[in-house]
C-alpha cells in the first residue's frame, strides 16, 4: 500500500499494519521527517514500512515508488490522503501513484482536495486500475475493534478527551 504522509497518512499507515498489511510505503516530501516518523514505530511495524521522499518528478518520483515496493513489482493499493494546501503537488503524485500500481491495482481518494486533477487516463485503463472516492469512513466499529485486540496502539499520539459525548 502506498499512502502520502501529510496529515492522516501517519495513521493510515499504521491503520493499515495494524489489518496486516505486508509493507506499506510511506510518501512525503521531507525524508528526514519521514525517517522520524518511522522511528516512531515499533520495530515489528517499521520492518514493514518503506518511506519515499518525492521529488515532485513524475518520473523519477515513479522509480522511487517502485523500487520501495517488494521486489519492485508495484503497489496494489494507493491511498491518497492530500489536504487542501496539497493542491500543487497532487497531480504529479497522482501520476507517480498510479504509475507505481500493479495491473488491477486501486486508486483510493480521501483527501481535501476541492478541485478537478487530471489523471492519467490511459494507464488507468490500459492497467485496469480501480478509482475509488470515499469522504471519511463509514465503519468506526474496524477502528474500535483493532483498538481493543491491541493491534492498533495510540500511545503515540496526543489524545483529547472530549465531555458530553454521552448527551449525543
């Protein structure tokens, strides 16, 4: 699974380990922030994540991925997560993204972005990749259960305690 690091990408990276993901790649634009990230991590999660510093190259952002990716051979999922200040960059990562998946692979949109992207139609097609949209999730009860069993640990994170959620 590939997964751009800006503000949710942290937590659906580890989201992602925490299901079971084999390796998940990591993309950001800083990879001395990317390399603390990962640090972060246990060390049985970090065994399993790559991180990829982008360059804003299409095409050398693309050989970055792919070489993060088991045996080179690509990604199979590439969620992305772009808020809104991300606007600039997210063509050129987009075009990386779907260029780095594997023939059937999945394009998953979840970011902030408000405007129309191109995307690389023909690769798309050729490669027979999935495009799918979703704004936020639509199943809290995966989160809650992988928090419970322990697979999902938020030690790392600041936590606020919100009152009056009861009254809801």
């Amino acid at each position: 699974m590939l997964c751009n690091l800006f503000r949710f990408g942290n937590a659906a990276v580890e989201l992602a380990l925490a299901m079971g993901a084999k390796c998940v790649i990591g993309l950001g634009c800083t990879k001395t922030k990317l390399e603390t990230w990962k640090n972060h991590l246990g060390s049985a999660q970090a065994a399993r994540v790559e991180i990829v510093a982008i360059t804003g190259d299409a095409t050398k952002d693309t050989e970055l991925i792919k070489a993060a990716t088991p045996q080179g051979a690509g990604a199979e999922i590439f969620l992305d997560l772009s808020p809104r200040a991300a606007t600039g960059t997210v063509p050129s990562l987009l075009k990386s993204a779907i260029s780095a998946l594997k023939i059937r692979g999945r394009l998953v949109l979840m970011g902030g972005i408000f405007q129309d992207i191109p995307l690389p139609y023909l690769q798309i097609l050729f490669k027979d990749i999935q495009v799918m949209g979703k704004f936020m999730h639509d199943c809290p009860q995966v989160i809650i259960h992988l928090l419970e069993s322990g697979l999902l640990d938020l030690d790392n994170y600041n936590k606020k305690v919100y009152e009056g959620l009861d009254k809801i």
